[in-house]
C-alpha cells in the first residue's frame, strides 16, 4: 500500500467504518458493444444485468438512460469498440444532484430519464440507497464492490444537509484534498479509484485544474464466472468480419451449451444470454449482416423487455465467442449535453453544496474495461465529476502581433490616424 494512499485525509465529518460501502449489483453494470467499422456483421453486445430489481421504476429509467448514453456514444465513436457503465454514470449524476437546485436539478434527472411527474426526487434518492443498501454482499459465486467518494479542497465549506445525504443516501466516503497542487491530487485520487477497482482503471483523471474545489468518484468492480465454461483448448484463431473489407484474426472460443436463446426476426437479431454461478449474466446479441444499426435504433427497455420474455433455454451446438479485452476511456461533457444534461456545465446551480452560486462542473470522465475469457468476465468502471469554483474571468489580450490602430476623433468620428503595425521596432 503506498504512502500515497494513505495520505489521503478521511474528513472528520466522514464515518470511519472499515467497510461501509455494501458491494451492490443491478441492472445495466456494464454495457459493451464490440464494434466496428460501419457496424457491420458480427458485432456482438455484452449486458450484464440483475434479473430482480425491486424498485422498478428506477431500473426502467436506468435502462432507459443506458441504452440513450449507448447510442449516444456509438454516434461519437464510429468504428470503435464501446464500453461503459451506465450504473456508475447514474449513480455518480444522481449524487451531484443532491447539490443542484432548480433547472438544473430538473435537468439532471430527466436527463437520467426520470418523469418527475411519476417519481419524486425523494424518491430518487431513497431508490438509489435502497439499491446501495440491498444488494447481495460478494459470495464465493461473485466479486462485486461499488461505492462513491467525494474529495473535497481543505477550505472548501460543504453545507451540512449535502454532507449528510451524501453519507446517508450515496455511502459516499469523503477525503480533505489538496487541489492547489493538482498533479498530487490527481495521482492521489486516481490511486484511490485503481485500488478500488482492481487495478484496473489506472487513470481515471488525465487533467484537474488548480481551480478544482470538489472531485465526486463512483466505481464499480465485477467479477464472476460462467456456469459453464469454455475449455481453452478448444480456443483457436478465427476470423472476425470487422467490415465488409477488413477482417481480423482473434482468439475465438467454442462451446456446445443448453443456455437461453431467442431468434428475434421482428428485428433480426439474434440472442444468447450466458449466465455466471452466480445467476446474474451476459445477454450477448448479434444483428443479422448490415443490421447494426437498424438494432441500435430499436435499443430501448420495451424491447429489452420483450427479449427477457422471449429467452427460451435452447441447445447451442456450437457457440463461438471472441475472447476479448475492451477498454474505453470518455470525456462526457459533450455527450451529456446532447442528453439534455447541459447547466451543470455553463450557468449551473449547485448551491446546494456550499450554498453559494459559483460551482460548476468543468468535466464527467468516465474508464471502464472488461474482460471476457473462457473462465468468465472481469470488469471495471468508474466516474469522476469535476468541479470547480468559478473565477471572474481574467481577459487579456496581447498586442504581441501585426495589429491596425485608427485614431478617431470623437466629434465627427473622423479617421484621422489609420495605420497597421507591423514591426514596432522598426522606425
Ligand atoms: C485498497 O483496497 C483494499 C481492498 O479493497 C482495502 O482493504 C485497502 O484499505 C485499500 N487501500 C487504500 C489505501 O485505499
Ligand atoms: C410522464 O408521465 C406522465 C404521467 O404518467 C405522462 O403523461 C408523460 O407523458 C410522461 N412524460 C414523459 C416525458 O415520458
Ligand atoms: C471496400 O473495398 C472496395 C473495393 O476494394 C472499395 O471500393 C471500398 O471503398 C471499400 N470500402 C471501405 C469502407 O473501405
Ligand atoms: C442459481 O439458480 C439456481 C436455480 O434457480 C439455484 O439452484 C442456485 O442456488 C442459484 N445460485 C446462486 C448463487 O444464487
């Protein structure tokens, strides 16, 4: 454990408990898609999800908000492989908006696909503790852990309501951070979330201002097997049709399973869902040749739902999959504003944090990696919300270059001096 680490000053405010952070699962973990050059045959998405969500509406809503973000991103990124976790942008957006206040607060939550005229923001809040708070502890069967922090410069006063929802509904621990020194902060944030997570999101943080006052983290770490695994031996290099012109060689595993299945021709997909020991699992789809992009448009939670009704356990003779290691990392200001999530950005109201009007967010990033190899899927994310404290804009301008210069007299507004700088020393 390094001395990094462990310089990281628990606030006094913040509860001392060894492990306060109950490990958690639920819908939407992770959501991958190996993509490709103008999406073409063999694509495939990975969902893992928690079959049994007790409070439904937050799970529709994060399903919604998932798939919209998914689309969102395969938009930015064409040709690339996708993966993210929705879980944890949500989460992590849902713990800001304890801090927002009017249109802006509005604006998140909708922005997370909640009808703020079906469900409260209360009730918001206490669906996420509630999910926080229920979930199954890691068994033998499942590693999972899951948890928000928030780092906070040493000045910075936190009104003591967002404080203690933070504790109370996000289980959110809280370190006093140094930003005035944003290179130290960062290597100390980002070794906290690598140790979080494994290691295996080394760098969530590229770049924090000197003018940070207030980092909020989510991370999530998963890792379990198949009920039935794949036997290495059987692994052999195969090709995998990238685009109608590029094809690459991977490693491509095989297995003749009973697992559920389903033909969807509505959309001409077709499903095979993998489940881990732990009966949580992997929904794994393939769109037809030239189909990707129809699918993409119809992902939404009424079609997830009519695949969850129509998985039938079937014999899959012969079932390949790549084995595969994805990793992204995302700057999701942009993507977010597209989403409708645009105040926390430019005239946002987080006073519900300080109590003053002068925070804003300056960047959401988010890393996430997954693994999928014939023993199972290991996978890992994490969010980080940056803001800062907004500073009368200093503006300078510097005559350094070839410039003009009119003098005008101010009666008659005549010109009576017009020249062009060129070369100041020059007589
Ligand atoms: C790193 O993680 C381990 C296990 O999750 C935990 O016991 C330990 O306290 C962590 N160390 C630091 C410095 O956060
Ligand atoms: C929100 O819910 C109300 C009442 O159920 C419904 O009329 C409205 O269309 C919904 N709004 C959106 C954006 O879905
Ligand atoms: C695919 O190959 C054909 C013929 O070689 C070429 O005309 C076309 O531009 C290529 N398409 C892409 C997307 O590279
Ligand atoms: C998974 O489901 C099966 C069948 O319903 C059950 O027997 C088994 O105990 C479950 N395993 C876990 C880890 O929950």
């Amino acid at each position: 454990m390094s001395s990094n680490t462990r310089r990281l000053k628990e606030l006094c405010f913040s509860d001392t408990r060894a492990e306060r952070m109950s490990p958690f699962l639920a819908l939407g973990l992770l959501v991958a898609g190996i993509c490709s050059v103008h999406c073409h045959p063999e694509n495939v998405m990975v969902k893992e999800q928690r079959r049994r969500v007790d409070d439904h509406t937050l799970a529709s809503s994060n399903t919604d908000f998932a798939f919209s973000l998914y689309k969102q991103l395969a938009l930015e990124n064409p040709n690339k492989n996708v993966i993210f976790s929705p879980l944890s942008i949500s989460i992590a957006l849902a713990f800001l908006s304890l801090g927002a206040r009017g249109p802006t607060l509005t604006e998140i939550l909708e922005g997370l696909k909640f009808n703020l005229t079906e469900i409260q923001e209360k009730e918001i809040h206490q669906g996420f503790q509630h999910l926080l708070q229920t979930l199954n502890p890691a068994s033998n069967e499942l590693q999972l852990s899951a948890g928000n922090a928030m780092f906070v410069q040493e000045e910075l006063e936190l009104l003591d309501k967002f404080i203690e929802d933070a504790r109370a509904l996000y289980s959110s621990e809280a370190f006093s951070t140094n930003f005035k020194d944003p290179e130290a902060a960062k290597r100390l944030i980002n070794e906290y979330v690598k140790n979080k997570t494994q290691g295996k999101i080394e760098e969530l943080f590229k770049f924090l201002s000197p003018r940070t006052v207030l980092v909020l983290v989510n991370y999530i770490y998963f890792k379990a097997q198949w009920k039935t695994r794949f036997d290495p031996r059987h692994t052999q290099q195969a090709e995998f049709h990238v685009s109608k012109n590029k094809t690459v060689e991977v490693p491509m595993m095989t297995l003749d399973l009973k697992t559920p299945y389903f033909r969807d021709e509505k959309l001409g997909c077709t499903l095979v869902e993998l489940t881990y020991t732990s009966n949580d699992s992997a929904l794994l789809i393939l769109p037809d040749k030239g189909k990707m992009q129809d699918l993409e448009a119809k992902l939404n939670p009424e079609t997830l739902t009519r695949w969850r009704e129509s998985l039938q356990p079937s014999r899959i003779h012969e079932l390949y999959l790549p084995k595969f290691s994805i990793k992204s990392d995302y700057e999701l200001k942009d993507t977010l504003s597209q989403l409708g999530i645009k105040k926390i950005f430019t005239d946002a109201d987080l006073s519900g944090i300080t109590g003053t009007g002068d925070l804003a967010v300056s960047q959401v990033v988010h890393s996430a990696v997954l693994d999928v190899d014939e023993e199972g899927t290991e996978g890992a994310a994490a969010t980080g919300i940056i803001i800062e404290k907004l500073s009368f804009q200093k503006t300078t301008v510097r005559f350094d270059r070839p410039f003009l210069i009119a003098i005008v007299l101010k009666d008659t507004q005549s010109i009576i001096f017009l020249g062009k700088v060129t070369n100041p020393s020059q007589a």
